[in-house]
C-alpha cells in the first residue's frame, strides 16, 4: 500500500495521501462499527485461505491504485 500513497505525493503533492489516508480510515471504522457484534464469530471461522485472499485482494488494490495515480503522469 506505500506504493499508493508515493504515488499520489507524486500526483497530487503532500496532500494526496493525507486524503487517501483519511478516507481510509473512515471507512474502516464504519465497518467496525458494521460487523462489530458478529466480530468473535467472523475471527473464529476465518481460515488460511481467507487470509491469503485478503492479502492477494490488498497486493491487487495497492497495485491498481499505483496505477491509476501514475497513468498519466509525466516522466521527466
């Protein structure tokens, strides 16, 4: 996920990632806040499998948004 947030202090200056970041958090707070009363029972039926979708869900996401803040961006 570094990369995204280089990318955008590239593309949108200091700022960029600060929004990226903020929004991030937002939503995981809501849904924290969502899924907060079946959370014991989400832990306990999380597999080796689920982890390793999530984290190849993450690498895919950090890859795409690398993507599309450098797309058109200029080499100098």
């Amino acid at each position: 996920m570094g990369s995204v947030f280089g990318a955008l202090f590239v593309k949108a200056g200091a700022k960029g990632p600060l929004i990226l970041a903020i929004a991030v958090v937002l939503v995981l707070a809501v849904l924290l806040v969502v899924f907060a009363p079946q959370l014991g029972e989400i832990v306990r039926k999380i597999t080796r499998v689920d982890i390793l979708l999530t984290l190849i869900g993450i690498g895919v996401a950090a890859v795409a948004g690398q993507y599309a803040a450098l797309r058109v961006a200029s080499v100098r």
